[in-house]
C-alpha cells in the first residue's frame, strides 16, 4: 500500500461519506472524522459487494458502484448516528 493510495482512499471516502450524509435528512451528531471513516468502510463493501455482482470493471465511471457506495455510506452514517444520540 503507498501513501497515494491511502490519500486516495481518504478522498474517495470523505466524497462518499458526504454524500451518504446528504441523503440523510436532518443533522447527524456525527463529526466529519467519523464521516470519513463511515465513508472509507462503505466505499469498500460497495466495491467488494460490485465484484461479486461483476459490475466493478465499466468503461468509464462505474455508476452501480458508486451508488452501492453511497448508499451504504447513508446507512452507516444513519447507525453511527443514531448509536451516538442514544449515548447522549
């Protein structure tokens, strides 16, 4: 693993955390730290979960991955979320 592509996992995961965030309505009592982290763990299901289902390898921009993506990044912000209001 190089640092380029631990930045890249970073960037791809702080994109994909903001948008699951997006989708979300309200405020999450999340910060952006765990945002990114939610992000970085949902951009990885999603590409495992569209490898198996042999939609990763697209010419140009995969969008069924990207979805996949963002979807499970909405629902891990939408856990983590909730985990922390029931703490406070």
């Amino acid at each position: 693993m190089t640092i380029a592509s631990i930045l890249g996992a970073i960037v791809i995961g702080a994109v994909v955390g903001a948008l699951g965030r997006l989708l979300l309505p309200g405020r999450q009592p999340i910060g952006w730290v765990l945002t990114v982290v939610v992000g970085i763990v949902a951009a990885l299901i999603g590409t495992a979960i569209a490898q198996v289902l042999g939609v990763a390898t697209t010419n140009g921009i995969d969008w069924i991955e990207l979805v996949m993506q963002v979807v499970l990044a909405a629902v891990g912000v939408g856990l983590v979320a909730s985990m922390r209001r029931s703490r406070v």
